[in-house]
C-alpha cells in the first residue's frame, strides 16, 4: 500500500479533498462543523457570511501536504499563527471524511488489484 500512497498525485487528491471539505461544505475529519463566521469577522475583517473554511490568508491550506509512511498515510500542515494554534481549536481539521475517505479507496482499489495480479503473474 505504501507504493501506492507514494504517488504523489494521489497525495494531492487527498490533500485537495480535505481543502475541498473545509472551504466548500465547513466540516472537519469527522464531518464536524467548523463553526460560523461571526457578524464581527463578516463586518470587521470582511469575511464572508457562512461557515467557517480555515482559508484567511492561504497559509494554513498552502502548507498542508500528505505524507506516506510506513504504517500510515497523514496529512499534515502548519496549524500555528502568531495568535493562535489552530490545533488546539480545530483539532480534527486535518485528515478525511468519511465519504472523502471512499473517495481515496475508489481510486486505491483498482491500482491495488492491478498491483497483486502482477505479483500473482510473476
């Protein structure tokens, strides 16, 4: 499995599914609202009325990137701003849904079965 989790296209397709989960729908791994923009940061910091996507400047989302390794693969990014630590706030923010995760499996499974028939043929 991890030579399959090496493709590094496969990586961006989950790290732009998680992106994808929090700008568009507003929900963490577990499918959890992120919450709702204030009527302050709408007003204030001119943030759009909604929920809450984890994108003000593109940092935190710019930096996130998927790591296969020996046992796993994870997503990682720089969750810390000068003022807060979005790890503490948003501890589920990294990582897939479940219907994001059946998205990676749909494109694992025939990559997987091509795979071990090669290994069977050999």
């Amino acid at each position: 499995m991890k030579d399959i989790f090496d493709d590094s296209d496969l990586r961006l397709d989950m790290v732009n599914l998680n992106r994808s989960q929090m700008r568009d729908d507003g929900v963490d791994a577990k499918g959890d609202s992120l919450g709702d923009y204030s009527p302050i940061s709408v007003s204030k910091y001119g943030k759009e009325a909604g929920h809450i996507q984890l994108y003000d400047t593109g940092y935190f989302q710019g930096s996130m990137k998927a790591l296969s390794l020996k046992e796993a693969v994870v997503i990682e990014a720089d969750m810390k701003k000068p003022d807060v630590d979005l790890e503490i706030i948003y501890p589920h923010a990294l990582g897939l849904t479940d219907e994001n995760t059946k998205i990676i499996q749909g494109l694992v499974e025939p990559i997987f079965k091509e795979k071990v028939l090669q290994e069977v043929l050999q």
